[in-house]
C-alpha cells in the first residue's frame, strides 16, 4: 500500500510538473507575444505622429522661405524656440502665434534645418544640439546622444516658395517615454509571469490530484475485485483439492464413495462455472452497453419466475405472491433475458435471506410513464451502514459468509448493472427484522404491442 501511495504521489508530481510546464510555455509565449505587440502599435503611432507632424511643418515652412539657406522672420514667428546655429540661444518662451506648431514645443520633439550645403543652421524644439551633426540623407532614422537617449527623426527635402533647392528639414522625437512606458511592461511582465507560473504551479498540483481521484479509486476497486475474487475461488479450489488428497491416500473402496467423490467435485465445479459465467456476463455488460432491445411484458417475466422457483419456495416454506394495479399489462424496452436475470437474481436473493413461514411479494404498478417492480420479503433486513454497499461486486456480510448462505456476492451487482443499461433504476428500502424491498424502476414501452404477455 505504501508503494502504491508513492506510485501515486509520483504520478501527480509528473502531471502537475507537465501541467505547469506547458501552462508556463503558454504564459512566456503570449507575455512575449503581448509585449511585441505593445511595442509595435507604439512604434506604428510615433512614426504617424511623426510623419504627420513633419509633413504639417514642411508645408507651413516651405510658404515662408523665399531665398536659400536663409531664415526670414517669419519662419521664427512660427517657431518661437528656433536658435540658429553659433548663436546664443535664449530660453524657449511660450508660443505667441497661436498657429504656431504645439508638437514642437512639447519637450520631446526637435526640428533642425540644414541648407544646400548639407551645413546645420538651426535647430527648435528639444535641444538636439548633443545628437551627431553629420548630415544623413536617409529619410528615416534612429539617432542616440551622448547620454544613449534615443530619437526616431524623419528627412523632408525644402524648397522656397518659388521651388529653388533651399535644404532639408529633419524632425526627430525623443523615445524616452516610450522606452520608460515599455521598461515598465517588461517589469510586470517579467515579475507577473513568475507569480503566474507559481499560481499555475499550486493549481496543477489541486488539479492533478483532483484528476488521480477517479484512477486512485479504480485501483482500489480493482484491488477489492481482486481480493475477493481470490477468497471466492480459494474455497472452491481448497475444497476440491482437499477431496482429490484424501481419495489418493485412502485404500480402494467401493463405487458408491467414488460417485460422492465426483459429486463434491462436481459441486465445486459448477460453483466455479457459476462465478466465471457472473464475471463474464459482468464484463460483456460493461463492454457492450447498447443491447438490442424489444417490447417486454414484466408481467410475464415476473409469472414465468415465480412458476420456476415455486419448488424452492415450497421447499423453504414460504408464499410468493403477484400483485398488479394500474395497467393490466407493463411493457419496457429491453433485452428480455437481461430483465430475466435481474428478476431471477431479486427472487432468489429475496428466498435466501427470508425465514421459513415468511412472504414475498412481488409488485407491479405504473408512475408518470414509468413502470415499477418491486421484491419485497419479510427477511432479516439489511443493516443502514451496509445499504450503500450491497450492491458492490462480491459484498456479502461477515454474517452471511458464516451461515455459509452460498454464493459469490455478484447477484445485486449484476442487477444494478442490468438496470443501468436499461436506463433504469434499482433501490433498495430495508429494515433490520422486519424486511427489504428491491424496486426496479424501468422507462414504458411507448409503443406496446397490441397481443398479450
């Protein structure tokens, strides 16, 4: 059992290491996923932004110049922080033309213009003046300053307003914010997937568990099958070994102790032929749930068993009766040899534990579309604590195992499962001393057949 239980423990562990494995393949995946994402709208808005801005000031510069390389004021009324190149630049004071640009005067913007001569003659906006003064004709680029800030700028050609070659005009902006903006989804990115995996962690660990439950309680089912299948064949086995052993050691005798030999053994052998036959119907019943079924009268099954077992009633002293209301005639849908057997096993479990002078009752009625069969014995009666469990494969009381009733448990078992293939129901009512009543609770026939049972 210890094994058994570290067989199991090891198995969760795998489940939840593979469950979290996957689960933490998954979150690194869609962070990674996420954060591409994020950056890439980012970048596709600044460079619209950008483009829009530079494209606003070049169309509003180029109505303003009117000779080469030369700045006229009115292109410094339009850009109020404009400071020429190797002049003492004041402090940037707030627009006065309120049709100035408000994008250059945000702080993260800057414009600097070069002449034909590819010569730097002002910047405006963000002071650029640490960024490279190298020219580059490329129209889109990322520049970094001495401080390793970088900057996305755009290249636009200008020309006066007479279209004479005047320079180029490059409007940059600073990526601090978004740089700081996508730090701080790496940094809830990289501490939330952690604490995700380790949430994805302990659940896998509940869910594995909560998933080993029904494996763990088929082991032991199957660990009980097995042990009561042993005990119901070792006392078979051991009685007929116990036979062969003492034939061989005792003298020759007569033809009449040989005949009582072969009949131990052949009550031994038709106990065990009885258990494999209840197994083998147990695992078909299991292997193949859909029957063909027809219209069944339980009528009719119930008379025809009664009539058989008459004789062993008889010989037990006791008075089996059949009672009907409602209807005259119950028709269900099943396999017939099936019902057979489930009211066969009823009745004879009902003889096996009813006291001599007892009844049996076997009663027929209708409900809402559903047609009822009970068994009802004035028996010993089942116990409360054992009801829940008389219907398990092979359960018999420690009792019954004692007065040595017979049997290998499988009767009940093999009506429950019966019913449930039928879609139907078998409960059980019981006191202690005065009875038990079996009812089977069965679909009816929508379409009955117009003869008789």
């Amino acid at each position: 059992m210890v094994n058994c239980q570290r067989l199991f423990q090891k198995t969760r562990f795998r489940l939840a290491f593979a469950y979290s494995g996957v689960m933490g393949l998954i979150l690194v995946g869609l962070g990674m996923g996420v954060y591409r994402a994020i950056a890439h709208a980012h970048t596709v808005t600044i460079d619209r932004e950008l483009q829009t801005v530079a494209g606003t000031l070049h169309d509003s510069l180029q109505w303003k110049l009117t000779t080469p390389g030369k700045l006229e004021p009115s292109v410094e009324a339009l850009l109020p922080n404009l400071c020429r190149v190797q002049t003492a630049c004041r402090k940037a004071l707030p627009p006065v033309n309120p049709y100035s640009l408000s994008a250059i005067n945000r702080g993260n913007y800057y414009i600097r213009l070069w002449d034909s001569s590819q010569r730097l003659v002002a910047v405006a906006g963000n002071d650029s003046r640490t960024l490279p003064a190298q020219f580059n004709p490329q129209r889109w680029q990322m520049l970094q300053d001495g401080d390793r800030q970088t900057y996305h700028q755009i290249s636009l050609p200008l020309h006066t307003r007479d279209r004479q070659d005047w320079g180029t005009l490059q409007v940059g902006r600073s990526l601090r914010d978004i740089e700081a903006y996508l730090t701080m989804v790496r940094w809830c990115l990289g501490l939330g997937i952690p604490i995700a995996l380790l949430l994805v962690a302990l659940a896998g660990g509940g869910l594995a568990g909560f998933a080993m439950r029904p494996v763990y309680r088929a082991y032991r089912q199957i660990q009980q099958f097995s042990a009561d299948v042993a005990h119901e064949l070792r006392t078979p086995i051991a009685a007929m070994l116990a036979t062969v052993e003492s034939a061989l050691r005792a003298p020759p005798e007569t033809a009449e102790s040989d005949r009582d030999l072969l009949a131990i053994l052949q009550r031994q052998n038709l106990r065990l032929s009885q258990l494999v036959a209840d197994l083998l119907l147990l695992s078909r019943l299991e292997q193949q749930p859909q029957l063909e079924s027809t219209a069944c009268c339980l009528q009719d099954i119930a008379s025809d068993l009664i009539e058989e077992l008459s004789a062993l009633a008889l010989k037990a002293d006791l008075e089996v009766n059949l009672e009907t209301e409602g209807e005259p005639l119950l028709w269900v849908r099943g396999n017939s040899e099936q019902l057979y057997r489930l009211v066969s096993n009823l009745l004879m479990n009902a003889i096996q534990y009813t006291p001599s002078g007892g009844e049996i009752a076997v009663k027929l009625y209708t409900r809402k579309s559903r047609a009822y069969l009970c068994v009802c014995d004035t028996g010993i009666g089942i116990a409360p604590a054992i009801q829940g469990k008389i219907f398990d494969r092979f359960y018999r009381g420690e009792e019954d195992r004692a007065r040595g009733r017979g049997g290998a448990g499988l009767g009940l078992a093999i009506a429950q499962t019966i019913a449930l293939h039928h879609r139907g129901l078998l409960s059980l009512e019981s006191t202690v001393g005065k009875g038990s009543c079996f009812t089977l609770e069965l679909p009816l026939c929508r379409n009955p057949p117009v003869s008789s049972c």
